[in-house]
C-alpha cells in the first residue's frame, strides 16, 4: 500500500524499474534485481574456481622435480587453448544473450523461446567445429608456443581428449545464456553444480584411483571435464522439459527458424572475431613468457592466474547481471534505467574486486602456496606478480562490467572497435619489443598486460558515457 499522499503514479517514479519489468524481476527494486541476477552466478563461479583449483592439485601432485614442472608449464598451456572452445560457443551465447534479453523484457515470450531452441543447434554447431579444429591444430600450436619436448607431449595428451567437450559446453554456454537473458539464473547454477561436481570427482578418481580407472594422468583430468560437460547438460534439458511459464522446450522453438539464427549470429558474429582475436593475442603473451631463460615460468604465471580468479570470477558475475538488466530495460524501452542498473553492477564490482586486491597485495605468496606447497620456486616467481595485478583490480573491474554490458547490448562491434587497438599496442607491439630489445622478466610482463587494462578502462568508461551503445539492434 502507498504512504498517504503519495500516488501509485508517483511511487512507479520513484522506482520505475518495478514497474518496468516483467517475469522473474517484476516488481523488485533495481539492487534487489542486482542480487537476484548476480547471487547464482556468482556462486556458479565459485565453483568455477574451486575446479580450477582442483585441477591445479591434482597436477601438482602428479610428478616431482622436472616432471612437475613439465605437467603444470602443460596445464598452464592447456587452459589457454582450452579457450579457444570459447570462441565460437561464447559468440552463440552472446547472440542468445542478447536476443532473450530484448524479447523477455518486450514480453515476447514465443521469440525467447525461439532463442532458446536457435541457440540449442548453433551451440552444437559450434562445439563441434571448435573440437574438429583443435584435433587438427593442437600440436601446431604447442610447437609454436615453444614448450620443452616433456610439456609438450603431456599437452597434446591432454587437449586431444578435452577437445571432446566442445558440443557438449557448446550447447550448454547458448542454453545458460537464454536462461540468464530471460532472468532465469538459479538453473544455470544448478547445471554447473553438475558440471564441476562430476568434473572435480571424476578427474580425482581418474588420476589418483586404483587400476583400472585411475593413473590416467592428464588425460583423466581432461575427460573428468569431458564427463562434467555431459552430466550438466543432460541435468539442464531435462529440467528445460518441464515446461511453466519462463524458457522451456518448444517444437516451434526448436524447429529450424533462419531469421532468428541470424538475429543470434549478428550479435555473436562480432564477438567470435573479438574473442579469436584476443585469444592470438593471448597465445603471443604464452609463447613470451614460456621462452623466458627461467624455469617454471609458465606454470608461475597460471598459479598467479588462478588465484587471480579469486577476484575476476566475481566480477564476471556481477557483469553477467549488469548485460541481462541492460538488455531487459532496452527491450522495455527504459534507456535510462539500463544505464542505472550498468552503473550500479560497476560500482559493486569495483568494491569486490578492489577489496581483493588487497588480499593479493598481503597475502600473495600464501595463496600461490596452498596452490603449490612443495615448490618454493613456483611461489617466488609468482607471488610479486599478485602486487602487480592487485593493483589493476578496480580497472580490471571496470572493462568487465562496461565491456560485457556492452555486448549484452548488442553493441559487440563497438566493443571489438576499441579493445583491440590497446590489446595490439600493449600486449603485442610494447611486449615484443621489450622482448626483442631487452631482458624481459616475468612480472615486467605483468605489468605491461596491466597497462592494457588500465587504458581500456578509462576507453570504456568514455565509451559508456557517450552512450553510444545504447543505440545497437539486435
């Protein structure tokens, strides 16, 4: 009930995004709308890392002396071509994002639904040239990134059975990211629970298990998350079948509709050219760092990567609330409440991440340690690089949630504009020649890849001011 004297007319004013939106955020206020959307996701990621983590142990654990090296220098690797699964199966998710967002918050229930079921093939249609490109090119690129011959043949033994995730994940990232457009991001967790509790048990059991299922080395960590993939996406279709008013399975939804997909594709295009760019660029700032004249350096940088995550994964929650609100209030036709609800995302993750930028600068080293306990080496070289990245955190903040608002937008070409230009400047064009010219050290890399960080920040700030994003269609 209104308190006396004020108008229902003059409270909707007041909070207007409680009238605005429909479904699960109907009538919540916009930080209430914050949590919702951010609180799963953000327990999602928790869980993200907790596997990251595990995965590391058990490597770690592996081997002794060189071999331990030769393991971890592997995983380090295999994570970032793990990432190239990403490339296509993140731009699908982008599109799917996107196109949910605008038609939930327009109250166009039959074309979310659509999304959905579009999603669902380019997904797989995704993961499955994903996994057919990396068969043919991992041992390309491990021989280009520079790798010692022990490294490289227990990275190629463990992409060469990763690969088999991608239509699996594939179709899980378009499925969760419909489900995080329309509002929905309590199911998303529940598959990624699946996902990272059978990836987590199964790569331990497979790697430290009696004969015959375990002393699988690698490999059984990559098919653990092999496994992890199926088992979560088996849980979300199924619970997708159950119908009700939000997302669920349709057979106009899945029958192939052209329009639609390229409504998807136009959004997500962009975004597979920016995350394949960034991904080479990546992969240049690996081969740096992997011919450094130290040992253990790859894996040093990884361990500080990891507990890294502590912060970012976070933050990329607290985004994915920020680019489901932008896209929701911009279907609704509320310009000025996307805007509202971006900042207030943007202000919340630079107080988490910030916050743990201090937990980095103090207590660097005995993180790295929980990590890797009997290799004081690996806790020297990576512990300083924490003091550099914690004080990038509040900039790092910032890209995450202005650039991934962005895309939530649709406004992925504008995003791709002006990120590329620093990323080539400073992780290629200043890293190379200080690499070329000079004597480059590990956390000296750290610092010019924070420095990239620190321009895009204050370019997407600029950027979101000017509000030309507000402007994309999707």
């Amino acid at each position: 009930m209104s308190k006396p004297g004020v108008t229902a007319e003059a409270s909707q004013r007041a909070e207007p995004e409680k009238a605005l939106l429909k479904g699960r955020l109907a009538g919540l206020s916009l930080p209430r709308q914050v949590a919702v959307l951010a609180v799963w996701p953000l327990l999602e990621q928790v869980l993200a890392f907790c596997v990251g983590m595990t995965d590391l142990l058990i490597a770690g654990r592996m081997a002794e002396g060189e071999a331990r090296v030769a393991v971890l220098d592997a995983m380090g690797l295999g994570g970032y071509v793990a990432w190239f699964l990403n490339i296509l199966q993140a731009a699908v998710a982008t599109g799917v994002m996107a196109l949910v967002s605008r038609a939930t918050g327009a109250g166009e229930q039959a074309l979310a639904r659509r999304g959905l079921g579009q999603g669902l093939w380019l997904g797989l249609a995704a993961g499955m040239i994903s996994f057919f490109i990396l068969q043919a090119a991992a041992h390309l690129l491990i021989r280009w990134i520079g790798l010692s011959d022990a490294a490289s043949a227990e990275a190629l033994r463990y992409l060469r059975v990763f690969a088999f995730s991608g239509p699996f994940s594939g179709m899980l990232f378009a499925i969760n990211a419909a489900l995080r457009g329309s509002g929905d991001t309590r199911t998303p967790f529940v598959g990624m629970v699946v996902v990272n509790g059978v990836n987590m048990l199964m790569s331990w059991v497979l790697v430290f298990a009696p004969a015959p299922w375990g002393g699988r080395g690698v490999e059984g960590i990559a098919l653990g998350t092999v496994l992890g993939w199926i088992a979560g996406l088996a849980v979300v279709v199924a619970m997708l079948g159950k119908g009700g008013d939000g997302l669920a399975w349709t057979r106009a939804g899945l029958k192939f509709c052209r329009e639609t997909m390229l409504r998807i594709l136009r959004v997500g295009a962009p975004q597979s050219l920016e995350i394949a760019g960034m991904w080479g660029i990546h992969a240049y700032g690996i081969r740096v760092i992997s011919r450094l004249p130290v040992e253990g350096a790859l894996g040093a940088h990884i361990l500080a990567v990891r507990v890294e995550s502590m912060s970012f994964l976070p933050g990329f929650a607290i985004a994915t609330a920020a680019a489901a609100l932008a896209g929701q209030y911009l279907g609704a036709g509320s310009r000025d409440t996307a805007v509202k609800a971006v900042r207030l995302c943007w202000k919340v993750a630079v107080v988490v991440m910030g916050s743990m930028g201090l937990l980095f600068a103090f207590g660097g080293k005995q993180l790295v340690s929980v990590l890797a306990p009997d290799s004081a080496m690996h806790v020297e070289l990576a512990g300083p690089l924490l003091v550099v990245c914690a004080l990038s955190q509040p900039f790092f903040a910032t890209c995450i949630v202005l650039k991934t608002s962005m895309r939530g937008a649709g406004a992925t070409p504008l995003v791709i504009r002006y990120a590329f230009g620093s990323m080539i400047f400073f992780r290629i064009i200043v890293l190379a020649a200080f690499s070329h010219f000079g004597d480059i050290t590990l956390i000296w890399v750290w610092i010019i890849l924070s420095l990239d960080i620190v321009t895009q920040a204050f370019i997407f700030s600029r950027l979101h001011f000017g509000g030309k994003w507000l402007d994309a269609k999707v």
